[in-house]
C-alpha cells in the first residue's frame, strides 16, 4: 500500500496556443478536422463500459452546415437508464474506495492526454459539432477542460487536508466520503469543458454517474469518454446516456440511489428536475446535492466617465463570440446618451470587418448558431423588435438559414428599459441597449438591478472610481462573476471561478473548492485513546 502524502501544487492554466498558419497546432488542427469532416461516427450507448445500439438512431449535424451530418447516435430507453443505475452502483463499491490520490493520477493523466494527443480531436469536434472557432474551441475543448482537471486535483487535495484539531488523549479526523448513490449529470451544449467538469468533479471525489449528454455536442461528447477510458478511468464510473433528457431525467430521479444533479443549460430545465427530484424525496436513501448553473441575462452598465472605445470593444466581443451563445454573454447594455452615438458607430466599424461563415475558414469570426429552434428563437425576437414601437434594429438583424443557422450581429436599442430583449434570455448574438439620460445614470441603475430575474454575470464601465464603487455596491446581488472595465464573458478556471445566483444558479462555483465540497459526505471520527471507566463527575468522586 503506498503511503506518500502527495502534493498536488497549485497548477498553472494551460497556455491558449495561436494557431498561426503554419504552426505544428495549426497544421494538426486542419488535419484533424479534414478527417473528421469526412466521417459520419456511430455513437454508442456507453454502460459499464460496454457499448450499445439500441437502433433508435438520431443525427447530429454541423450548425453552419445543417446538411452535413457528422454522427448518428443509439438513444436510450428506459430500460438502458434503468441498467445504467445498476452499473453505476457496481462501479461506486470500488471506486468510492478507492485512495483519491489514485483518482487524482487518473484525472492528472487527463489533462496530459487532452493536451497532447487528444488536443485536435477535441478541438476539431468542438469546432464541427458546436461551430466554435479555432480560438473559441482552443480556450473551451483544450484550455479550460484541461484547467478544470488540474485545478480540481489541486482544490482536492486542500480539501482532504481540512482537518479538525485534536484534544486531550483522543485523535480527531474527517473522512470525505462520496455520496451515497450516482450522480446524474445533465450537460449543455454551449462547452466542452462544461460537459466535461459536470461528470468529472463529483467523480474526482469518488462518486459515479450517469451522464445525459446534450444531443447537439454529442461528437465532441463521445470523444471525452474515449480519453476517460484512455486515461484509466474504470467501466461503469462514467455511464454515457445520449437520448431524452425529460426520460433520462425521470428515471433517474426516481432511483433511491440519486444522490444529486450536476446540471447546467437553461432555467426552466433545471426547475424541472429540481421539481421531479422534491416529488420523490422520501424515496431516497440522502438528501439529494441539487447544483446547477442556468440561465442569464448578463449586462453591462456604462457610466458617463466611461472611455467609449473600451466600451464598444467589450460589448461586441462580450456579445458576439461564439454567437452570443455563452451563458456569461452580454446581452443588455445601459449607457448615457452622451456615449451611444459614437459606441454605435464603433460597434458597426466592427460588424463591418468581421465575417461570419463556416468553422473551417480561420478568417470568420462568427460561425452560426446551434440549431434550428436556437435560429428561430433569435429571428423571432428580432421581428419582434422590428414591429415594436419602442424599440429598433440598429444594427445587423439579418437571418440566413439557407446552409448553415446564420444570425448576424444584431443591436436592439429600445427606449423601454423593460423591453422584452432587455428581461428575457435570447442566447444569441443580439444585445439589446437603452440609452439613458445621463445624470439619471443612479436611478438607471437600481432599473438594471430590478430588471431581469437572473444574477449570473454583469460589468461596469467608468473611470470615475467613486461612481464605479457606488454601482458595484448597487448591483451586489445582481451577477455572480462580475467585472469592472471589461466585458462580461471569459473567466479562467483558477481567476474568476464562474456560476451566478438568483434564476441565474445555485452559485456553487466551477472550477472551485465550493463546488468540489457540494460532492462530498463527510465523516467525523474521534478516537478516545484510554477510554474512561467512571461515570462520576470528578467533583462527585
Ligand atoms: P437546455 O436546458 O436546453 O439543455 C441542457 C441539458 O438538459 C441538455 O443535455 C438537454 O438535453 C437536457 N434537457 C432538456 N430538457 C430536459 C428535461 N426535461 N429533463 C432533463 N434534461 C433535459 O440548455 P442548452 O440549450 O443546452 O444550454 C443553454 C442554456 O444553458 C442557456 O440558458 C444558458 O444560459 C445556460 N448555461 C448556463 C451556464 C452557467 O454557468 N450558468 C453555462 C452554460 C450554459
């Protein structure tokens, strides 16, 4: 039995390589994704390590080229979720004993493979599957999934060196052990690296889980499992379940061992299974950990001391990289009159540059969005605004369909800070704006904070420090990752560990000990080394 104390120091975060034409990563990356473009890969059903088609088959299709299909996958059953229970509870007698440090070398070996070999295939599936581009899928699939292994090994083993004091003749120590149960993770499609950390955490500390994968990210998806079992990971820890989340959902709520949901996508999603999960309560052997990260509708609240090239800067990247589809994206902005003429004009010089297209041409910035019904969501909002009284299309707007679910760059400005862009998740590239009188800017911004029900991400803008200070403090509750003189998106594993409160999430913080701490049972044991023999109070004796 080896008996080292291992350190795990606190990594560094995994450098974002450039891609520069020519450059060894480059050519792998265009190798890779000529390959994989060429391919129609056959997902499986992963349980207990064993693969398995059901025959009820579905597609998956590049979202800048929605004719191209790139995989077809088996969907679960019931009857495959029920099995996937069973074999995640075989695989938790021995991993949930095994020595972390044994789990930590697994996960370290991880972040070795991803930054290495699997480095193009991830990014490359990422690329054709999600249409991010070559620096959007670097930072996503490479970058932060690697971060995230790293980081979390190293917030392990903080954790497990929490230790309680000793007293007189008796030794004190916790035990973190893992639930009691599986772990279903349910995970988006807007990052590889979330779908990633929302199985691996809990795993990290011994859990097991089923995994409902979102169908729209289900090649990058199926590459992670093979670099799971590359890496060492043992059959049946991880259970890989593409199909229906409400069936997955349902069936898995309804197991006495469901010990929890690592869930992040949308609000209405997560209530639902909270709501499934509360239904079933007193079927459980624990209380069920519940942590999701959801919906936002993130902003930016410029003050008139504010340098107006910064400000435009930030609003078109922070609303327009990877289609506005970050959960963390910019999608409301207040800024005083004085400021918007020039921000606009700023803003359309930018449009004006960028180019928007397929994933594989390195010169389009913006590549298309999701699927059909994400493209029909955005074009709705925005023929709303065109019809609208109060509001107008300043910029972009345009929808094309025709290849690829194109939307363009788009600026909403309204004259109603309640206008329906500016309260509810669009998940698109469209920012919706309200320019403001600017001495009105201190009740502008208890409107900002009253305004929508998320709380996920927000940033001020202002040079003037005092006034920075008094928005800060006004717009406490209003995001959980939040920025001064920078754009809302873009927090680095080890820097800005992400998540957001109100409708927003239960704020437990990827990328974190919060997070780590929510997968975790712990057991105190104290040890009396001479065990008394009297039962008198020494004053009686
Ligand atoms: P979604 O809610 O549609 O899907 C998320 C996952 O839930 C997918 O795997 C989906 O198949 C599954 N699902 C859908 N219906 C289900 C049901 N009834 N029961 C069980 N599972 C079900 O979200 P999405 O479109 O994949 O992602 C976009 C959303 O995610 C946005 O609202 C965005 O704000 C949010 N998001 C939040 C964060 C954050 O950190 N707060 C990060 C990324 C994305």
């Amino acid at each position: 039995m080896n008996n080292s104390i291992i350190n795990f120091p606190l990594p560094a975060n995994e450098p974002v390589k450039a891609y520069m034409p020519g450059s060894p990563e480059r050519v792998a990356l265009e190798k890779e994704l000529e390959r994989q473009s060429k391919l129609v890969v056959e997902i499986p059903i992963i349980i207990g390590g064993k693969e398995i088609r059901t025959g009820d088959m579905g597609e998956v299709t590049c979202p800048h080229d929605h004719q191209h299909v790139i995989a077809r996958y088996h969907k679960v059953g019931k009857k495959e979720v029920e099995m996937a229970i069973d074999a995640a509870m075989k695989a938790w007698k021995e991993w949930s004993c095994t020595p972390w440090t044994t789990r930590a070398a697994i996960v370290m070996k991880m972040a070795e493979l991803l930054a290495t070999k699997y480095r193009p295939i991830m990014n490359a599936a990422t690329m054709l599957g999600q249409s991010k581009n070559f620096f959007q899928a670097e930072i996503d699939s490479a970058c932060e999934t690697i971060d995230f292994f790293r980081y979390n090994v190293h917030y392990a083993s903080k954790i497990y060196a929490m230790q309680p004091k000793d007293g007189v003749a008796q030794l004190n120590h916790t035990e973190y052990r893992p639930l009691e149960g599986f772990i279903l993770a349910v995970t988006p499609f807007n990052f590889t690296s979330i779908a990633s950390n929302l199985c691996m955490t809990p795993v990290l500390m011994g859990n097991v889980a089923l995994w409902k994968p979102s169908t729209t990210a289900l090649l990058s998806n199926y590459y992670l499992m093979q670099l799971y079992k590359e890496a060492g990971l043992p059959d049946g820890v991880i259970n890989f379940l593409p199909g229906s989340g409400a069936l997955i959902g349902e069936v898995a709520t309804e197991s006495k061992y469901f010990s929890g949901i690592h869930f992040t996508g949308s609000t209405a999603t997560f209530k639902s299974l909270w709501k499934q999960a509360s239904m079933n309560v007193d079927k459980y052997i624990s209380y069920p950990r519940l942590v999701g990260e959801t919906g936002g509708k993130d902003f930016i609240f410029v003050h008139p001391s504010a340098d107006p090239k910064a400000v435009a800067t930030a609003a078109f990247c922070g609303a327009y990289e990877f289609q506005g589809q970050k959960c963390s994206a910019a999608s409301r902005m207040y800024i005083p009159k004085s400021l918007w003429a020039g921000v606009l004009e700023d803003m359309k010089a930018m449009a004006a540059e960028v180019k928007m297209g397929d994933v594989m041409d390195p010169s389009n910035f913006i590549n298309a969005v999701i699927d059909k019904a994400s493209f029909d969501k955005a074009k709705s909002y925005i023929d709303f605004a065109r019809e609208a009284k109060d509001a107008e299309v300043v910029m972009g707007g345009n929808c094309d369909c025709s290849k690829g679910w194109f939307v363009e760059p788009t600026i909403i400005e309204t004259s109603n800070p309640h206008f329906k862009s500016m309260e509810e998740e669009i998940f698109a590239p469209v920012l919706t704006v309200y320019p403001y009188d600017d001495e009105k800017w201190e009740e502008v911004v208890k409107e900002c904070d009253a305004t929508s029900p998320y709380g996920l991400t927000g940033a001020v803008f202002g040079r003037d420090r005092m006034a920075v200070e008094k928005i800060t403090d006004a717009l406490r509750y209003t995001a959980g990752n939040f920025y001064i003189n920078d754009k809302p998106t873009g927090a680095v594993v080890g820097m800005q560990p992400f998540g957001g409160a109100r409708a927003s999430g239960t704020n437990d913080k990827a990328g974190g000990e919060f997070n780590l701490i929510r997968w975790i049972i712990p057991r105190v044991i104290k040890e009396t080394l001479v065990s008394p023999t009297d039962y008198r109070y020494t004053y009686m004796k």
